[in-house]
C-alpha cells in the first residue's frame, strides 16, 4: 500500500512536470505555430496557382512554336512547366510574401482581440468588414479565383489557432514588459529605413549573398524559380510574348499590316483557333480589340497603326486583373517576410532561454539576440559599401585591395559612361574570382565601344556563373552592336536556363530583332 502511494506520488509528479514544460512551450512558441500554419497553407495555394500558370504559359509556347516562332522559354526548358518541382519552389515566392503578410496580420487581430478588445462585439463586425473589402479589392477588376483563395483561407485559419495558443496574460510582462518582444523590431526598422529604395535588393544580393557560398545558393535559387512565380502576376505589357488573333481581319493587307506592327510589340500572330491574348475583329469602320473572347475596346485603324504602342499599353490595362494584389505582393516582400523571420528567430531563442535563464528572462534575452543578429547584418551591408571616388580618384580606386572599392569604382564608370578599357587595371578586373566584380565589370562594358572589350564581352557569356551571363547579354543590347544576333541567337536556342534566354530575348529587342513567322 505505502509503494502504491509512493508510485502515485511519482507519476503525478512526473504529470506535474510534463504539463509544465508543455505550458512553457505553448507560452514561448506561441507565435509560430500559427503562423507556420498560414505558411503551409499558402504554399499549397501557391503551388497550384503557379503550376496552373506554367501549363497556361506551356499551351501558348506550343502555340507560339508550333507557328515557326522563337519560344522563351525554348523547348529545352519547355517541359519543366509541366513539372510540379518548379510550381512548389516558384509557389515559394508567394508563401514568404503575401503568405506572411495575410498570416501575420491574422494572427494580430486574433492578439489584439484576446488582449484588448476582447469584451467589444463590434470587433467580429469590423474584422469582417476589412476582411471583405480586401476581398473586393482583390477582385474588383475582375473575379481571380486564385488570388482570392489566399485571402478566404488563412485568414480563419491563423485567427483560431492563435485563439487557441494564446497563453493567458503574464503579470510579470504587463506593462513596458509587453514591448520586449516587438521593441527590437521597430527599432530594426528604423535602423534599416534609410536603405529602403529601389536598389535595396540589388544592393543585398551583392553585398551580402553573392559574397558567401550560402548566400549564393539562395541567389541561384532565387533565378531558378522566380520566373515561374513572376509569370503568375505580370501585366500583359509585361510578358516576354503573347498571341494575337488576326483571322477575323477582313482585308489580308490590313491584316499583314498589323501583324507587322503587332510583332514589334512580341505580340505574335497565331492566326488559328486558340484562347488569344489579343484578338482583332473588324467591323463596320473600326476595329474591336478583344482579351480571350471578351471585347475590351475599340479603334480605328490609324490608331493601330501609328500609334500601336500606346494602343496596346491601353489595352494591357484595361485588362490587368492584378494590379493591386502585384503591389500587396511587394509590400508583403518588403515588410512581413523580414518581419515572419524576426518572429520565428524571436521564438526559437525564447525557447532555448526558457530552459536556460527561466521564463521570465528569456523573452529580454531572444530580444537581444535578435536585434544584435538584425544590427550585424545592417553592418555587413553598410561596411561593404565601398568608399566614396570621384573620378580623379578611380584609378587608385580601381587598383585598391578593397573588394567593394573597386565596386563602387565601377559603378561610378558605369554612371559616367567611362571607357573601361582605358584603364589600366582592367586586364586584372577581367579574370577576377569575384561573382559581384565581374557581374559590375560586365555592366561597364555595356557602355564600352573598344572593339577588344566587345570580344571581351562576348567571352563573358561563358562565365560559369549565371548573373554575370545574364548582364553580358543585358550589355551586349546596350551596345547596340547587331554583330551580336547571330551568336545570342545561336545560345538563346540551346541554353537550359530560362532566365538567361530572357536576358538574351531582351538583348535581341533592343538590338532591333524582330520575330518573323515562318510557318503557318
């Protein structure tokens, strides 16, 4: 009897313990459940959008193909868009953007519910009422299936889990004590505001990814995959290519004609049945311009013609279904992936400090860790800015030891429109180990008119890694030297990378290249 109660002692202390280091996780890892839980579910919305993306672009390259055009991406890489690998990596894009963004702001409201509202009943009506004008935001250019699933799903979903893990209030965090956890965030914020511009991920990629092997794996995945999800939101005016239906134009002059103008602008003339970007019926004295069976607008054929441009610019607008969740999709990027990050990295520290220091000093502890973790980072990025040159002081700059001073020196010749092979230390910046030398080296000689750096620059297309080869082709547009179709032409057909054949397309088109139908 008495080992009988000694043995119930035991295991209901053992229980007692149990349930406390499950508080204690509940309590620490209380924010990322939820939102992991809006990530998966995101993810698996993201993947479908893309992979029903890829098989719609499929269908007009086959189209585009099968009409005796120049496909990009070209047959070699065609097939992957019929592969659910690039639909879950390209739906990665989505998932740590608007994914994060929806997650974040759900579990939020479900916080700011429990800990401040929690009596007013007019909050489930308010929730509900933002909630669906985001939906008609969404929507309001026309009904996207896809992007309202985001939208529809996670919401509920973050909003109940975060309900339920919600540990009841610390007494001992009441107060400014609530502030430890997002205190180093704002701060973080702040400290990172003056580098938001346009150049910001430009400037990352080449400071902080492509100056370690880490960081280059992310940069390779990221020109892997990324076109896959990019092709889900363009613009029509965005697209590498689209289909045009001429076949309704009554006279076969006027037909030619537009398909000759049509073609300058990559809108190709299938000239068969088939869902059309854009098709063209004439009738009466004008012409309807029409977006997959649906009349968009109107015009007369001295519009089409000599203002074609501008026409088709009008016609990709009123068209453009996702202008606003394109724009929800950057703020998303900007803010609540650096944001969902913070918050992951906040939790995991809290948890391993709960064991540790104790509940009470982990959550000040994770936040130092973090903030310290943000700050270095901002010091990488700002250290490796390079020094300030003038132009008096290139050639030493070009010269010094210091990796980003060189850098900053090209920039500088790239801006001026210097000629780099008037340098004396460019034969030593052609064969240089770094990615993020070479990448900006290969930007000047876009602005170069040497004819050895044109042959130097055709040699850069051979560089082992991806980002300097795209900006070879980039540069080789710049030029303007038409030396250059015969042989971009000749890669962009046998290259297995779509985002090097879209630099090379791109390089064609300014170099004056137009596609010409060969087949009917």
């Amino acid at each position: 009897m008495q080992r009988s109660h000694v043995t119930y002692r035991f295991t209901c202390g053992n229980l007692v313990k149990d349930q406390d280091k499950i508080r204690i996780m509940n309590r620490q890892l209380y924010a990322s459940p939820p939102l992991l839980a809006g990530l998966i579910v995101a993810q698996a919305v993201a993947t479908v959008q893309v992979y029903l993306s890829n098989t719609g672009l499929y269908r007009t390259l086959e189209m585009i193909q099968g009409s005796g055009y120049l496909p990009v991406p070209n047959a070699l890489v065609m097939p992957r868009l019929q592969q659910i690998g690039p639909a879950f990596f390209g739906g990665l894009f989505f998932t740590l953007s608007l994914g994060a963004a929806i997650s974040l702001v759900s579990m939020a409201a479900a916080w700011a519910r429990e800990r401040f509202f929690r009596r007013k009943r007019i909050l489930p009506v308010l929730y509900s009422i933002c909630w669906l004008g985001i939906l008609i935001a969404v929507n309001f250019r026309g009904l996207d299936l896809m992007a309202s699933v985001y939208f529809v799903l996670i919401p509920p979903l973050v909003f109940k889990t975060a309900l339920r893990r919600l540990p009841p209030p610390d007494r001992r965090s009441a107060g400014y004590g609530r502030l430890i956890p997002v205190a180093p965030a704002f701060l973080l914020a702040i400290l990172w505001l003056p580098h938001l511009d346009g150049h910001l991920f430009g400037e990352i990629r080449d400071r902080v990814l492509l100056s370690n092997r880490i960081g280059q794996k992310i940069n390779q995945f990221y020109y892997d995959y990324t076109l896959y999800a990019a092709e889900v939101f363009k613009s029509l005016d965005q697209k590498t290519l689209k289909i045009c239906n001429l076949r309704d134009v009554g006279r076969e002059p006027v037909a030619r004609a537009l398909e000759r103008e049509f073609g300058k602008h990559d809108y190709l003339n299938r000239g068969s049945d088939g869902v059309a970007d854009l098709q063209v019926t004439e009738a009466g004295g004008g012409f309807i311009l029409a977006h997959r069976g649906t009349p968009v607008m109107a015009n007369t054929l001295k519009d089409l013609l000599s203002r074609t441009g501008p026409v088709l610019k009008e016609f990709s607008l009123k068209v453009d279904r996702l202008a606003f969740f394109r724009k929800v999709i950057f703020l998303s990027l900007l803010i609540a992936l650096p944001v969902i990050l913070y918050v992951f990295f906040f939790d995991l520290f809290r948890f391993g400090f709960s064991f540790a220091l104790g509940a009470g000093r982990a959550s000040p502890a994770a936040a130092l860790v973090c903030f310290c973790m943000g700050a270095g980072l901002l010091a990488v990025f700002s250290l490796n800015s390079g020094g300030k040159s003038d132009e008096a002081g290139l050639v030493r700059a070009l010269e010094s030891e210091n990796l980003y001073d060189r850098v900053a020196a090209l920039k500088i010749i790239e801006a001026k429109g210097l000629e780099i092979g008037g340098f004396a230390a460019y034969e030593a910046l052609r064969s240089s180990p770094h990615i993020v030398e070479r990448y900006r080296l290969v930007r000047t000689l876009g602005v170069s008119r040497q004819p050895r750096t044109y042959r130097d620059l055709l040699g850069f297309l051979d560089d082992p890694h991806l980002n300097v080869v795209c900006m070879a082709y980039e540069a080789l547009g710049r030029r303007g030297d038409r030396r250059a179709v015969p042989e971009i032409l000749s890669r962009i057909k046998t290259s297995r990378h779509w985002y090097a054949q879209w630099y090379a397309y791109r390089a064609l088109r300014a170099l004056g290249w137009r596609q010409t139908r060969t087949k009917d």
